[in-house]
C-alpha cells in the first residue's frame, strides 16, 4: 500500500515506519520540524516537511502522494512528563484541529484512515478532545488504536513501566503493522498480560 505517516518522526513513529518500508509499503512520513527530514529519509520513507495546522499545504501534500491509507500518529507532548498536564491544550488542538485537517486530506483522495488514540480516561477538555478525535475519525469509516501508556526507548518510561493500561513501544508498533487491515472500529492496543 502507499501509506502517509503523520507523526513520522515522534515517539511511535520512528518506531512503525521501519516497519511499513520493511513489508515493502510505499511510505510517506509527515513532520513538521526540518531537522527530522534526514532521519526519515534514512528510515526509508518519504519525507514530507508539512505542519498539520496549515490545511491547505497538508491536503495538497497528501494529494500529492496519492496514500491508501493515511495513519495519525500526531500528539503534541511536552519533554517531560511532568509537565503534560499543564501543556494538555497543545495535545487537545491537534486531536481537534489536526485530526479534522487530516480527516479532509484523506477524504480528498479516497484514502481511509487510521489514528492514535488513548486506553484511558483523561479530565474534562482532555476527554472531550479524544471523544472528537475518535467520533471524527470513525464517522468517516476509519480505524481507532486505542493504546495503552507507551514504555520502553524514548518514551516517558523508559526504565520500568507505567501502571495499566499500557504497550511497549516496539510492541505498539508491531500491533499497528497488524492492524492496517482492520474493519472500522476501535482496536485496543495493550500489553495482554500485565501486573
């Protein structure tokens, strides 16, 4: 398939598109820094330089590379865990504006789509922003992963895991390669067995 990568250069991403270059998918990663262009390049990918805010430039990009299938993997954390509460309205705009911006580019070219959503409740705003996403994203036919807390390199936990609900990173990954053929619904991507 021809794939485009939203959030090709974050914490999953960097993680999931060797994998589609791997089984041989034509593959398109999105990021909206120019120092991440090279990484993706050597990854395998097609770089594409393009922020998802800006909608005119990201509908013509995907049009442009023409994708079957378009995966959302954009957040807008903070370095540091700490501070994610207090920056929680950065990661709200994109599940609101990017994902509706994403959800245009893909209906332009017939593509179907595929985005990153959370296993666990979050406050008010935060909640209300999932609830868009996740509604937005299946009303167009697509595919929701619900992951579990990430773990694992460059993640927020990368010596031991946080509580449940929660996935590996390379595990994430490997469960978002198997689900690029699943029905519209939501899939639950967590760790099977957990303490």
């Amino acid at each position: 398939m021809r794939i485009f990568v939203a959030g090709g250069s974050g914490v999953i991403g960097r993680h999931l598109v060797p994998l589609l270059v791997a089984e041989n998918h034509v593959v398109a990663a999105m990021t909206r820094s120019e120092g991440r262009v090279d990484e993706l390049h050597a990854m395998g990918a097609v770089p594409v330089l393009c922020d998802v805010y800006d909608r005119d430039a990201l509908v013509q990009a995907v049009l442009d590379f023409a994708p079957d299938l378009i995966i959302d993997q954009l957040t807008d954390l903070p370095d540091h865990l700490g501070d994610v509460r207090a920056q929680s309205a950065r990661n709200n705009r994109i599940r609101r504006t990017g994902t509706a911006n994403l959800v245009e580019a893909a209906q332009a070219c017939s593509a179907r789509i595929m985005a990153q959503s959370i296993g666990w409740a979050l406050p008010e705003d935060g909640a209300a922003a999932v609830e868009f996403l996740e509604q937005t994203v299946l009303s167009t036919g697509g595919t929701i992963l619900r992951y579990g807390q990430f773990y694992g390199p460059g993640t927020y936990f990368e010596a031991e895991p946080p509580p449940p609900p929660r996935v590996q990173i390379d595990e994430a990954a490997r469960r978002t390669l198997d689900a690029l053929f699943a029905p519209s619904g939501i899939v639950t991507v967590i760790d099977m067995h957990t303490t």
